[in-house]
C-alpha cells in the first residue's frame, strides 16, 4: 500500500549509517514507485521529486539532524502535494454532484451525520429522480443519520422537488441536495445539475468521487466545476482503494479541495480530510486526534482515553471499551489510529461480537473489586465466576488471555509525554512528527474534559 511504501522510503534514511547524494536519490525513487502504483500522475511525482532532492541536502535549520532535516523535507512535500483544507463550518446548502457509483447518496447522509453532530439541524433532499431506489436509499440514510428527509416519489423533475423541499426546510441550519448521475458527464447530466444550481442557490458545491478512479479524478473534477462551479470535493471509498493517494493529489492539481473522505461503508465512518492527519494514519504513525475526536463524539463518560493510554487498564475500563466498541468501530481500526495497526495480535483484533457479549456477561458476574483489580482472579475466583456467569471456565481464562493482551499493548504508552506521545512510531519520524504539529497542539489534542 501507499503508506508501507512512502514509511519504507522514509526508514532508508532512518537506517542509513551515512547519508550521502546516493541514498537520497534511492528513497526518491522508492517514493516515485509508490506514488506512480497509487495512479499520481507521472509529471506531479518528477515535480515532487525534483522538490524533495533539491532541499534535502541543504543545510539543516535549528537542531534537526541531516537525517530529520531530510525527512521533514520528503514528509513537508508530500503534505503540500495532497493539499487539502479546512471544510466550511457553517455552510448553508450544499449541493453534492458525481457519476454513477460515487457514492453520492451515501454520502449525503454521512454527510448530513457529520454537521449533525456539530449542532447544526440537518434536512436532506432526494433529487435524483433519474436512479432507480436513490429515494429509498436517501431515505433510509437519513433516517439511520437521524436527520430530516424530503424527497417527492415518482416525481421526474428535480427542480419541484427542490423548490417544495426548500419551503419545508426554512428554519433549518443547512440543507444537503442529492442529485442525479450518469455513467459519463454528458450534455444531459450537465443541462440537469445546471437546472437544479439554479434552483437551489447553494453556497457549496462539492463533487463527491470514488477513490479507485485514481489521477482520473482531475478530470471528472475539471468537468464538473466548469458546468456548475465546484469548490469542494468528497472522496468515499477510501478503505478499499490503493488509488486514494491519486485521487486526492489530482484534486487538489484543479484547486478544487477534498474536504471529506469516506472511510467504510458504515454511515459514522466519515471524517474531515487532513493531509497531516491523512499521511500520518497511512504511513503507520496513528492518528491520535481522530481517535479522541472520536471519543468525545460517542460521549464516554465512563471511558477515560488518558487512563488507557497511561496502562492503566482494568476490567471496569475493559467493559466500557466492550459497550462502546459499536460506536467507536472495530478495535483494529482503533489499533490503526493509535499506530498500533501491526503491533497487537491478530487474534486479539479479530473478537466477533458474539465474543464480546459473552465477555460483557463474565464482567457483569464479577465484583466491584475484581473489575478493578484484575490480578485478584485465582482458580476459585474465576469458578465461581463461571457458575454466575453460565459459562465454561475455558470462556473465563480466555477473557482474562484478551485482557491481558490488551493490557500490555496499552502499556507500552505508560509514561509518555506530550514530546513522546507524538513518536508513535521509531527513530527520526518521532521528532519530525513533533516539529509538525507543535507542542501547543498536542496539548490541546489530551486535554479531554
């Protein structure tokens, strides 16, 4: 994938004994072979290229090592490559167009989930009347997103359902329109998305592409913004798609920002775009920013990520995590966003939801105190707790082989600081992470109240 790739680049320098022309000249060409497989195309990486050697053996700045000051400049070009900004906070009505297969009408409700979540009250309008069950599709998103749906079944002309949906969403925050497609931006798509930007006024207008249509992206996003003027874009299907990486960067090429990407099919598996954030998570350095955006989302109250991170893991906290597990997604997407992704063992990832109820009801047998201190669970203990729980005593001593697991997993961030916790990773990308987003955010980052 992108990230292993760009990571492998990246430790040949780590790992050089000595950094000379002909190593910066090796990881460059690994970095080309990573970005030409992800569909970058070829003009934009002899840029970067070009870029990267030119500064990589200038002097360093500050304290940096020959080796940081390279990596931050490989890390630094890269950033600038994806580009990328910050989405509107308080957009009025969005329009969302595409082609077929985008994901445009999941989107819409993702979409809707996200601004919902920030406080603003979301309607929805199903305004494409040309694919058959996109009403009941939109419908059935919003209603999962809890989110306000108008659409006009059977009815083929999309400006009267947008006029009528626009009478009933008056005091709402923000309005999102989902339009038509077609396989290809034809005249008669394009006489359609004119009609219905007419209509709905919107004050964004955002391109919603999949991630596997790679450099392909530029020009669908070309065609697009001079038939009605895009200024944004959404790129779903971004954890399927080693293509992702080309899309983003050929959006970016047209000025026409990725705001969102799409990561699952699940309607929460959603976020802002970072490129920061983005490269980081790909290359295996974790996205601790996202995990606790995340945390704050769902409202744990009993569920504290600082005292997780500190190894201070108990069965009290271990049941929480059990409860929150469906709303905060599968532990190792939450592996991933820690940079632990390939550290935990496989098995330990792979706990089935059937598992994990069990594993709730054995919790729910114990006591106050053996939920807070583990180590009390000798063989009487976990018999009685099998009689209480209606379990084998097999299922008791394979819960307590998970925790433990976990639990030295999180130990290894026992004691880090704000300078360390940025590491997540080995060697010279610790302090390059560091230099990258500042002390100021960092702390901002664990300060959960």
């Amino acid at each position: 994938m992108l990230g292993e790739k760009l990571r492998s680049a990246i430790d040949k320098i780590s790992g050089a004994r000595i950094i000379n022309e002909q190593i910066v000249k090796e990881s460059i060409k690994d970095i080309q072979r990573a970005l030409i497989n992800s569909n970058v195309e070829i003009n934009t990486v002899l840029n970067l290229s070009k870029k990267i050697e030119k500064k990589a053996l200038e002097k360093p700045s500050g304290n940096l090592s020959q080796k940081e000051h390279i990596t931050k400049v490989i890390y630094d070009e890269l950033i600038e490559m994806l580009g990328g900004k910050e989405y509107p906070k308080e957009p009025k009505k969005i329009l969302l167009c595409g082609l077929f297969g985008s994901g445009k009408t999941t989107a819409t409700g993702k979409l809707g989930l996200w601004y919902k979540k920030r406080g603003r009250k979301v309607g929805v309008i199903a305004a494409d009347t040309y694919r058959p069950a996109a009403y009941e599709q939109l419908e059935t998103n919003a209603k999962t997103a809890g989110i306000d749906f108008f659409g006009i079944k059977k009815e083929k002309n999309p400006s009267k359902i947008i006029k009528e949906a626009l009478k009933k969403f008056e005091t709402h925050d923000l309005i999102i329109c989902d339009s038509a497609g077609r396989s290809g931006l034809d005249e008669e798509l394009v006489l359609e998305i004119q009609d219905i930007d007419k209509t709905f006024n919107a004050d964004e207008k955002w391109l919603v592409i999949s991630a596997d249509i790679g450099n392909l992206a530029k020009k669908q996003a070309q065609a697009f913004h001079n038939a009605i003027g895009v200024n944004g874009v959404i790129i779903t299907k971004m954890d399927g798609s080693s293509k992702g990486g080309g899309a983003i960067v050929a959006c970016n090429e047209t000025g026409s920002s990725v705001y969102f990407i799409s990561t699952g099919e699940k309607i929460n598996e959603f976020e802002a775009f970072d490129a920061n954030r983005y490269l980081s998570k790909i290359m295996g350095y974790g996205d601790l920013e996202g995990l606790l955006e995340k945390v704050k989302e769902i409202e744990m109250d009993n569920l504290s990520p600082e005292e997780m991170m500190k190894g201070n893991l108990n069965f009290k906290i271990f049941y929480e995590q059990l409860k929150a597990t469906k709303k905060l997604g599968p532990l190792n997407k939450v592996m991933e966003m820690l940079g632990m992704g390939n550290k935990l063992p496989k098995e330990a990832m792979e706990i089935g939801q059937e598992k994990m109820e069990s594993f709730k009801i054995i919790i729910d047998s114990m006591t106050e105190q053996e939920r807070i201190e583990p180590d009390l669970l000798n063989r009487s203990r976990i018999e009685r707790i099998a009689k209480g729980a209606g379990k084998d005593i097999k299922e008791i001593r394979e819960l307590i082989k998970q925790f433990k697991k976990m639990k030295k997993m999180f130990k290894q961030f026992k004691g880090m600081n704000e300078q360390t916790m940025t590491k997540m990773g080995e060697r010279d990308i610790g302090k390059l992470m560091q230099g990258l987003q500042g002390r100021k955010s960092m702390k901002k980052k664990f300060r959960l109240k």
